[in-house]
C-alpha cells in the first residue's frame, strides 16, 4: 500500500512540471519573452538556421533564403506550432516613425491616435497587402507598456495568404511586432489565447532615451535683411535649453557687439537687437547646445544687415523664382504703411498703395511662355526708392505648351479672315481642314491647305510655313494651329 501511495504522488508532482520554454533576450531592443518547446516544436533565430536545414527545406526555402529573409523583415524569431497551423514571429525595424517617435509610451493621445489611424486606414501597410479588421491600443503595464493590437489578413496576387493577430509598439527607437499568423482557416479565440500567453512573458529589460535629434535653428523673425530702425527682435526655434548668441560687426565703424538669450522648454527664443549708427552689419546668428562638454553642438548662421533711417524697408513673403512652372505667381510682402509700390511685367504697369497693415500683393498672369522681365518699385516721401528688378522664364511642358496653344486660339470664319487680316495678325488661329501640298524649301516647308472639300475640289486655301518637317500626307484631314501673318494666306505653324 505504500508503494502505491508513492507512485501516485509521483504522478501527481510530474503532472504540475511546467512545460519547457526557451528564453530570449534580444539585445538590440532590450526585450526578453519565453517561447514553450510545446507547441512551439522548431524555433528559428538568424543563429540557427543552418543547425534546422532539414525543417526549412520543408518549408520550401533554404537556409540562405530564409537568411535573407529574416535580415530584410528584420525578424528576430519564428516559432512555428505546426498542429495548430500557427506562426509566431517577432521583427523589429528601425525606420523614420520609429526613430521620429522613439517610444510610443512618451507620445501625446493625438500623436497615438494618428498612429493608429495610419493603420487602420491602410497608410503604413495597405501597400503591401494587409487589411486590418480592428485596431486599438492597450496599455499591458509598467514592464511592457502599450501595444497596438490588430487583426488582419494579408492578400497578395488576390488572395489571402494567411490570417493572424498584430501587437504592435514603439520602443527603444523599433517597431515591434508579435505577429501570430494562422494559415488556412479564419483566427480563433485559441489563437488569441495562444499569443496572449506569449506576450505575458514579455518584458522590456531596458528603457533608453530618445537621444538628441541634431541641432538646428530655425528663425520665425529673422534679422532683416535692410531696416530704417535700429532696433528690431530675431525670433526662432532651436533644441530646449541651448544658448542663442547674436552678435554683429560693422562693417565701416568697426564697432561690434553681442546679445545673449536660452531656448525656453519648447525651443522658442527671442533676442532683441539694437543698432548703434546708420551702417552695413555682418551678424553672425549662433545656437549651442551641451556647452563646454565633450558633447558641445553649435549651428550658425549669417546675415547681411543695412541699417538706414532713410530706407524704405521692404520684405518679400512670397520671393521671386528662377523659372515659373504655374499659370500665376503671387508677388506679396510688406513695407512701409503709405508706400506706392509699381509693378512693372514686360511693360504692363500696375500700381498700389500700402495701408495700415503694410502689405502689397500682386498676382501675376505667367501663362504665357517665354521671357518675363520684372520690375517692383517702392516709393515715399522722405524715403529713398527702391528698385528690384528680376528677368524669369515660364518653363512649359510639351503638353503644356500644346495647352496652351489650344487655349488661346480663335478660329474665325474663313470669309471673316479674308476680308479683315490685319484682325488676326499675331493671333494665335485655329482651323479644320485638308493638306493640298507640302513643298520643302530653305530652312522651312510651305503647306497649302484648304478648309473645304467637295468631291476632289478643295477651297478656302490658307498657306502655313512651317520650320520643321511636316509628317503628313497630301488628303490629310487634320486641325492645325498658327499664328496669323499679314497676309489672309499666310500662317506660321505652332510644333504641335
């Protein structure tokens, strides 16, 4: 009877073994979790690939492919549970969201929610096939924070490839992912269960920083480029903390000096400057960070400064480009209250006079291809003119061109044509019609064509030069554009 009573106290005690699992650690992303043997039968890491041949080859993959595959999907580990139809897989990616967010835990709700909304709208993965059925956070506590957990299925070629259960974080600068992925059946409440075992055993074993994106300053105010006013406040934005230094150099007095401000907690900065005597000044605009430390950083930048009290200052918001690639270009931007600002286009003068806010605006019509030479001048009483003047080509697309063409041209009756041509001289013109003949002669073809037809009789001749070869034949209907010459007979073709 005893030995009976110590078998079944023997069973008993096997019977609460726990299964085994095995334990990672992965380094890169100071996360750990534990995988059971049972049912995670074969475990792939990047390490073991070759010892597991055999299982990959199953698979219908190598132990290169798979190789490749797991350095291009950043995957750290495929546990395959086989008797479930099963996948889990866990990759970790460094890219710009990642690196921009660093960790999701330290981000705003919004910031979280645009998160999660790129998901479920298909923004971060809809290209490569995934279509989320649900998406929403859930915070697992201290050890793991919050994950964005996810159902999905993922189609390619038009069908589902498999099914499975996101959850997703940002930590540490990664994208995390546990994926469990189902094959050839819907997921289950066992599949939930299954992951959510796994992920119970996860946990961050080190929390690291964001560290410090490079310094930049960026200027809101920036010192002006001319002023008739001594003083005026450079405004702008650089990293928290960091010392901004303004100091400037005069270029005929020698005389020189700098101003000193510290970045609030959101990076904002503000300096007021103040000019001793009318002159040209050389400032040097400076932000450093971590100062007197190993870790020091500074960013600099220059301007050129004239100080005039007769100047008339004026600054443009909206600067002149090399070429205009639109219909309009909007000339804005702000001086003096009781400023006439002249704007002069090709010879096309347009006038206008500031008020109380101190800003002008033009809108220029640049549809037009070709050379726009720009003249802008402001003047006032007490004050010296200022002349800016700019020479910018509109660039045109071929079909842009041929738009253009097409939308400024007439097509007046033939009759209208005859009798009035000095009408159309210089007009862009449009007709339907035949190609009569087409005779080549020195550096251009001449084309006879006729607007009407009857039977083999053609009417209506009107006679275009062309400057490059002409691809059609003789009876070939078509409509042609051109610009009208002095005489009714004569057209210079467009390359249309």
């Amino acid at each position: 009877m005893k030995k009976l009573c110590a078998v079944l106290v023997l069973l008993l005690a096997l019977s609460f073994v726990p299964a085994l699992a095995d334990s990672y650690a992965f380094a890169g992303i100071y996360m750990s979790i534990n995988v059971p043997n049972d049912p995670y039968l074969v475990q792939l890491t990047p390490e073991n690939l070759a010892q597991n041949e055999q299982y990959i080859l199953s698979l219908g993959e190598t132990p290169e492919s798979m190789q490749k595959q797991f350095s291009e999907e950043g995957i750290l580990l495929m546990a395959f549970d086989d008797k479930n139809s099963r996948t889990f897989v866990i990759t970790a990616v460094q890219d710009d969201v990642s690196r921009e967010l660093f960790d999701i835990n330290e981000q705003t709700a919004a910031t979280r929610a645009t998160y999660r909304a790129n998901h479920s709208n298909g923004t971060y993965c809809g290209y490569l096939g995934y279509k989320f059925e649900s998406c929403e956070w859930k915070n697992f506590g201290d050890d793991q924070g919050r994950f964005l957990m996810l159902k999905y299925s993922l189609r390619q070629n038009g069908a589902v490839q498999y099914r499975g259960l996101w959850r997703r974080t940002i930590r540490n600068g990664y994208t995390i992912t546990l994926d469990m992925r189902v094959y050839g059946r819907q997921v289950t409440s066992g599949d939930i269960t299954a992951l959510n075992k796994l992920q119970d055993t996860v946990s961050f074993i080190e929390v690291t920083n964001a560290p410090d994106a490079p310094l930049t300053l960026v200027f809101t105010a920036p010192p002006p480029e001319t002023t008739n006013d001594a003083s005026f406040t450079i405004k702008g934005t650089t990293r928290a903390g960091a010392t901004v230094i303004a100091a400037y150099a005069s270029l005929r007095s020698n005389q020189s000096k700098a101003f000193t401000a510290t970045a609030d907690g959101s990076g904002a900065f503000k300096i007021d400057v103040t000019l001793p005597s009318s002159d040209l000044y050389n400032m040097i605009v400076s932000a450093i960070a971590n100062e007197g430390t190993e870790n020091e950083e500074e960013v600099s930048e220059n301007f050129q400064i004239t100080y005039d009290p007769t100047l008339l200052p004026v600054t443009f918001t909206s600067s002149i480009p090399a070429t205009f690639a639109s219909d309009s270009f909007k000339l804005s931007g702000t001086t003096l209250t009781g400023v006439t600002v002249q704007l002069d286009v090709n010879g096309e003068v347009k006038t206008r006079q500031t008020g109380n806010n101190r800003t002008f605006s033009f809108t220029l019509d640049t549809s037009a291809p070709g050379t726009y030479n720009i003249y802008v001048s402001f003047t006032k009483k007490n004050y010296s003119t200022r002349v800016f003047n700019y020479t910018v080509e509109r660039e045109m697309t071929d079909e842009e061109h041929l738009q253009s063409v097409r939308d400024s041209s007439i097509s007046p009756e033939y009759a209208r044509l005859k009798s009035q041509p000095d009408t159309y001289n210089g007009r862009t013109l449009r007709f339907n019609g035949y190609i009569t003949e087409i005779r080549e002669g020195v550096g251009e073809w001449i084309v006879t064509f006729a607007t009407q037809k009857s039977g083999e009789k053609y009417s209506n001749p009107i006679t275009i030069i062309s400057d490059s070869a002409v691809s059609y034949e003789t009876g070939a209907y078509l409509t042609v554009y051109g610009t009208g010459a002095v005489s009714y007979t004569h057209l210079r073709a467009h390359e249309t």
